[in-house]
C-alpha cells in the first residue's frame, strides 16, 4: 500500500523550511528531490567504495564495478528492456540524445533528409537537430499539437514522407504534462519503416514504462529527475539500431585494441561508453530505480493520478487562472498564467515567499511557447511525495498573486 508519509519520511529536505515556511517542492519536472537511501549511498560509494570502474585488478575497483556495472541491469528491469546489453549509461537525456544525432543520424542523412517533431519537445530534443540542420541541411518537420496540447499520432505519422529518417517525440510534455500515445507512434512509423526515438525524461518517473511494448528504437532517461543524482542517465537502443550506430566519443573503456594505425572497439553498449564515467551518480540512481520499484510504479502513478486531479479541480476553480493543456492524458504537470497579472518570474517570487518551489520561465521548450502564443508560464510539476495539502497551499499562494497582481 502506498503510504505517504512513510514516503515523504525518506525525503529529508521535505521537512525542511523556505522563506520560514514549510517547503512545498512543486519543481520536480526541472529535478526531483533525493530520498535518504540515495544520499547514503553516494556518501558510501564515495566514503568506502569508491575506485575506477573496469580497469583496475584490485579489491575496490572491483566492488566499484560491480555496483557500477549491476545498475545496467536495474535500468533494464525499470524499462523492460529485455537484456541489459542494450542499455547505454550516460550522463542524462541531452547526452542520450546528441549522442543519436552524431552516431545515428549524422553519418546516414543528406541534404533534404527529414526529421519529424512534435512542437512540445524540450530543447534537447530539438537542438541537436538543429546540428544536422545547419551541417547537413537536414529538414526539421514540426507536427503542432492541437488546442487542448493533444499530439495526434496519425498526424505523426501522416508528416512522415520518403524522406523521413527519423521521428523524435517526447512521452510526456514538461509544459503541458500532456502523455503521447508513442506506442502507436513507432507502430505507424515502423510500417513505414522510420525509426522513432522516446524522450522519455518526464515519463518514466510518472508511469511504469515498457519499451519492449512501446516499440521504441531510442528510450532516453535521465537520473535526476528519477530521485536520482545529476549526471546520471541512460539510453536503450534497440538491437538493429545498435547496430549500426557509430561511436560519438572516442576515448579510454570503449575500444579493445588500439595501435598507431587501426582501433578496434569494445561490443555495445560499451563501444559507445567512453572515459571514465559518471560512476557514483550511477550508483545513486541505481538506488532511486530500487526505491521507486520498492514503492511500486503502478502505485505511484496511482498516487500522482488522484493528486493532479485534485490539483486539476481546485486550479479549474480560479477563473483568471490560463492553464496551458487540457489534454485528458494530461500528467500532474500544470503550467499557467493568471489573466492581467505580472510575469511568471514575478509569480514564481510570490510563491516562493510561501515556500512553494515552482518553475518560471520557457521551460526549455521555445516553440512551444510560441504556438501557444505565451511568453513564459509558472509550472507546478507534482512528484511522488506530493500531497493535497500541499495542492491547497499552492491555490492560497495563487490566491494572494491574483490579489496583488491583477
Ligand atoms: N527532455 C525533457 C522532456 C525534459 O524535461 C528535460 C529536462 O528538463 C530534458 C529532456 C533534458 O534532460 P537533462 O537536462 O537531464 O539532460
């Protein structure tokens, strides 16, 4: 059963006060916060486990590397990928991501070549495409989302031509919360025989995540907004694409041989695992995937449905509230505006004076604003460890904004 205060319990900055007022964290889209064990374990790896991975003989390198080397598989499980040798450890989703623009994309597209994306992709998502853009004169195609921030899958589909390479989408919107049918994404485009890569930074802490299901070619994740460290990530690759992804950084761990005049490389995913990498944060996270999966998946995306309908209703309930998204698979992620009233910068100051932590701003997603029109919006992103009395403290810290500002 999910319990609550057990889980805000193993939180420990939750019981800490902001502005002399208890925090209410509402940012965790831009970052979750951390649990004890996660915190333990990195002050263990580092205080009585800590070495370089792989290449040492001795007693520590070899505990280092097998914690290191045991969160591939834990990831494995978290996304059911089915073998742990297609997961690729990185440093978070925009690593993940650039990571396919120079090793996948880059050496088999031309001039002319299309890249289609749904305009609510964080700028990760979009910039390293950009890179092919400018180098190569690859086209960007952009799918809009409809009023409601629903991205239908038949116009994803429908905007790949014959010289589509590749679909890139998020599974969930850090704006507009909004979840993207992805599954019928990468059947629709894989009948047309276009790969499709996942952004999936905002999903898999929301919702249990299949991409053995989903049909993925490319499942981007990234730690820390998984209650883990920063600098802690991955990205699956499925078999096919694996194989014939080139390396993008070169560099100690990823090759077998090297002489002055050839260099073989190391079997995936390791081939593309180069230098010394982030090991501690690696450790942490594979802590955060035990703790999330010890509270249960299902539980807490059970949690976090009942709370963003309460956030929903009470937030519907300020009439001089624009809530961006309405979309009815819309995740516990709520960025709004509030009618004649000052900028998000000056809102996210008031709140943050009643202790509540939201995000002010373009949230990494520039087209988007500009479909939607808005300069900058507040987000309140919900996480595990939220509550209802927190949904209440965040309405009466509206409330006063609406009274000073509008
Ligand atoms: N994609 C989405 C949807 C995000 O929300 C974020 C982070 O805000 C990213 C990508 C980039 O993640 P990171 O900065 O951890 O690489």
């Amino acid at each position: 059963m999910f319990d609550i205060q057990k889980v805000r319990d193993d939180f420990p900055i939750l019981g800490r006060q902001v502005n002399g007022k208890p925090l209410v964290y509402l940012d965790n889209g831009a970052s979750a916060q951390k649990p004890q064990v996660v915190i333990d374990a990195i002050y263990t790896a580092y205080a009585e486990e800590y070495a370089n991975v792989h290449r040492g003989l001795h007693t520590l390198s070899t505990i280092a590397t097998e914690k290191y080397e045991g969160v591939r598989a834990k990831i494995a499980h978290f996304l059911n990928s089915g073998s742990e040798d297609n997961i690729i450890l990185n440093s978070g989703t925009t690593e993940g991501i650039n990571m396919v623009s120079y090793g996948w994309a880059a050496p088999r597209m031309q001039a002319g070549d299309e890249i289609v994306l749904s305009i609510m992709e964080h700028h990760a998502n979009i910039v390293p495409w950009h890179f092919l853009r400018e180098r190569l004169g690859v086209v960007i195609k952009w799918v809009d989302v409809d009023s409601n921030g629903d991205l239908d899958p038949e116009a994803v589909i429908a905007a790949i031509g014959p010289k589509t390479k590749l679909v890139a989408v998020t599974h969930m919107s850090n704006v507009l919360g909004t979840v993207v049918d992805v599954k019928a994404i990468c059947a629709g485009a894989h009948a047309k025989g276009v790969p499709v890569l996942v952004d999936g930074s905002q999903s898999a802490v929301h919702m249990p995540v299949d991409v053995t299901d989903i049909g993925a070619d490319f499942y981007a994740i990234t730690g820390h907004k998984l209650y883990g460290p920063s600098g802690s990530g991955a990205i699956y690759v499925a078999p096919d694409r694996m194989a014939e992804m080139r390396p993008f950084m070169g560099g100690g761990d990823m090759i077998r041989d090297v002489t002055r005049d050839t260099v073989t490389y190391n079997d995936p995913p390791m081939k593309f695992e180069a230098g010394t990498p982030g090991i501690v944060q690696t450790i942490g996270l594979g802590v955060a995937l035990d703790y999330m999966m010890d509270v249960g998946m299902d539980a807490i995306a059970a949690h976090e449905a009942d709370l963003s309908a309460y956030a929903r209703g009470k937030l519907d309930g300020l009439n001089w509230l624009n809530i961006q998204g309405q979309s009815l698979t819309k995740g516990a992620i709520f960025s709004f505006t509030i009618e004649g009233a000052a900028h998000a910068h000056d809102i996210s100051t008031v709140l943050d004076k009643k202790g509540v932590a939201v995000r002010a701003g373009t949230h990494c997603a520039m087209p988007l604003m500009e479909h939607m029109g808005v300069g900058a919006t507040c987000r309140a992103s919900f996480a595990m460890y939220n509550t209802t009395d927190e949904v209440d403290v965040l309405i009466d810290a509206l409330e006063l904004c609406h009274d000073l500002f509008a």
